[in-house]
C-alpha cells in the first residue's frame, strides 16, 4: 500500500511539474565588473505554476573562483515574480565567462525534481576598479573628502596664476595689494590667484616581479592599478592633464598627458590589460625615457616596492636623475602580514626569531622612506588597502603647497 501509494504521488508530482511551462530564471549581469570590489548580480524568477515551488539555483560562476559548490535555495509563490541578488568579488582583470544557470524545481510535495537551464555561456569583462572611482569622486563633489581621511593643507605662498581683482579684507597678504586698482578706487585691492592648471600628472607603474606579491587576494600591481585610475581622475577634476605610463624591461603602455574628454576611457582601456611580467624592474630603461618624453616639469607618481636598503640603493640614482627635474614621489608598500606576525605572543625561541625578523624588515621601510627624503626624494609608505586614500592626500597636499 505504501508502494503504491508513493508511485502515485511521483506521478502526480511529474503531472504538476509538467503542466505548464515551468518557471523563467534571467541571470542580469553588469556590463563590466569592478576589480576587488563587490559587484551585484541579480537574478530575476517568474513562476508560471499556480502553486508555490521550490527552487534550488545552481550557477556556474566563472573558473577564475575555482567553486563547484555555489547554489542558492529559495521558495516562490504561485505566479509570483521575484529577484534574487548576490555579489562577487573578482581578484584578477580579463574575461569572465559564466556558464549555465540550472534551476531545480520541485512542488510541494517534494517529490521529483525538474532541472531547467538558463543563462548559457555570458562573458563579461572585469575593469580596474571604477566603483572606488565614483565613491571618491562623489566625496570630491560633496566637499567631504577630510572625512574619509583627505586631509586639509594650509596654502604655503600662493601660486603665480591670477584670477581676479578683489577689496581686501582682513587676513588678505598684504603682498598681493595692487596699488594702481588701489589708486583708483580710493580703497586697498589685493590681486588673488588661484591653483596653477593644466599641469602634467604621470602614474607610473612598476610592472616587475616585486609587484606580484599579494595581500587581501590583490596583487601589489592591482592596488597601483585602482589607484592610478582614481588619481588619473581626481586630477582631471581638478583640471590638471593626467597620463600613465608602465615600465619592467622596457617603458609601455603609454597614455601622454592630456586632459581630452576621452582620457579616462583610454586610461582604464590601457590599465586593463595590464599584466606583470615576472622580470627584473630596469630603472635606467625608465631615466631615459622620462627624460626623452617628458619635456615640461611633470608630477611623477611612481608605484613601486623596495623590500630592502640595498634594493634602494641600487635604483637610487636613477630616482635622483629624474627627480632632478620632475617632482617624484616614490610609492611603495608596507608588508601587512609581516605586522601581523609582530603583534603575535612569542611561545618559544623559534617564535621569537621570526618575531625579530619581522621588526627588522618593517624598520628597514622606515629606512627607506629616510633614506629617500634625505636625496630630495618624496615619497609615501603605505598598507597596500589605503593605498588610494594616501596617494590622494599627498595629491592635494603638492597642489596646496604649490611644489609644482
């Protein structure tokens, strides 16, 4: 009796689930994905049934995750419409193919299952990070920039480009007061200037083996990357002409200075398919070019890593070449997982050598950051996560003192 019994429900469960035309899945896909940054995807559900299903999803993410075990389970009312969203967090640029999205379907009484496929073979390509892009730049627009650590800079001296004529005022510097406007007016007028425009800002990005290191699933390359792409535009903003340019054993990737309505697609078309080349970094190659291409007094932002004083010393005058005439700020990263293991309790003598190890690599950064403003040589120590946010400050901080 109980055979029968459960024959008969599979049948009628197999007639209700082949009634009508089942359920509609529609995987909706951004046009490009942001990198390192957690990017929606939605799915939308129509059930077709005239009774509540039961769905269990299961997407075929791109191989760049390596996971066999996504799957997403859910109910759905009779001829009920709904959306579900879920995020991915891509670590690596190019292309990202996705594969079916199967739905197993099954009715309340649970006893078969129907399998539907959708979604067959979407590709989208993954961009350097553009989210992080616009979060900057709506801080930038809102005036809020100092509350996410863009800190503001009293102006050292002013810069040489006039803007106006206006009346003075007390706190005016009484070295700006026109004395003719004065003269005419019968009352002190003071010339005010504002920032100097149109002025070169090149990211430079070292694309040696140095740069593969990875934190937080990023590569040290990738962090430069999100970074040249926010202060590319930053600098736009602020009508200065941004470019790029990446070097290893030769200098490409080349976008020159401009500030063009197309600048930042080019930008962003170039860092896309930048990629390391596992070679040792050829800082001379670098020095002649710069000083072959680079004809107006530029600020250089120079993404790089130096784990040790001798790999400094090495590079040393070749940075002071260039820095004889651009501005460069040398950007090179702190090892968090060497902060990590400091902050850890010592259990025996094999713990307390790392430990020590570890203090000494982290000090030897310091070192460099010495040992660079000691030649003339600005430049910035930083976690690889606030890389960005560091770069800006620095950014706006030369803009105010008006260094170039």
């Amino acid at each position: 009796m109980l055979t029968l019994v459960a024959v008969g429900l599979t049948v009628f469960d197999l007639i209700l689930l082949h009634h009508k035309k089942g359920i509609v899945v529609k995987r909706i896909l951004p046009e490009k994905l942001s990198n390192g940054d957690d990017n929606p995807i939605e799915l939308e559900i129509q059930n077709l049934f005239n009774f509540k299903t039961h769905l269990k999803l299961i997407d075929e993410l791109p191989f760049q995750y390596q996971k066999r075990d996504f799957e997403i389970n859910t109910e759905v009312k009779a001829e009920e419409k709904k959306k579900i969203t879920y995020t991915l967090r891509p670590l690596e640029r190019g292309e990202y193919h996705f594969g079916n999205l199967n739905t197993y379907i099954s009715s309340p009484i649970n006893f078969v299952a129907k399998r539907f496929q959708f979604g067959k073979d979407a590709m989208v390509p993954n961009y350097p990070s553009f989210l992080q892009l616009r979060k900057y730049m709506l801080m930038a627009f809102s005036n809020k920039l100092f509350e996410f650590g863009l800190k503001k800079i009293r102006r050292i001296g002013h810069t040489m480009e006039f803007e106006q004529i206006k009346d003075y005022v007390i706190g005016d510097d009484i070295r700006n007061i026109n004395w003719k406007a004065t003269a005419k007016r019968n009352q002190l007028m003071v010339n005010q200037y504002q920032d100097e425009k149109s002025q070169p800002i090149y990211n430079v990005i070292d694309k040696g083996r140095s740069m593969k290191m990875p934190f937080e699933g990023l590569s040290l390359l990738d962090y430069a990357v999100n970074s040249t792409l926010v202060i590319s535009n930053v600098a736009l903003y602020k009508q200065d002409k941004a470019g790029m340019f990446s070097f290893s054993r030769k200098v490409e990737n080349r976008v020159a200075a401009e500030r063009r309505p197309s600048q930042m697609n080019q930008i962003l078309e170039t860092l896309y398919n930048l990629n390391t080349d596992f070679a040792e970094s050829d800082f001379a190659r670098l020095y002649i070019d710069v000083k072959r291409n680079l004809n107006q007094r530029s600020l250089i932002l120079l993404y790089t890593n130096f784990e040790t004083l001798d790999a400094l010393y090495r590079q040393l005058p070749y940075l002071q070449a260039i820095a004889k005439n651009h501005l460069l700020v040398v950007i090179f990263f702190e090892n968090t997982e060497l902060d990590k293991l400091t902050k850890k309790e010592s259990s025996n003598t094999y713990e307390i050598f790392e430990k020590t190890i570890a203090e000494k690599f982290i000090y030897e950064k310091k070192l460099i950051v010495n040992e660079l403003q000691k030649h003339g040589i600005q430049s910035i120590l930083t976690s690889p996560e606030q890389l960005t946010i560091n770069t800006i400050n620095k950014y706006l901080e030369i803009k105010a003192r008006g260094l170039i």
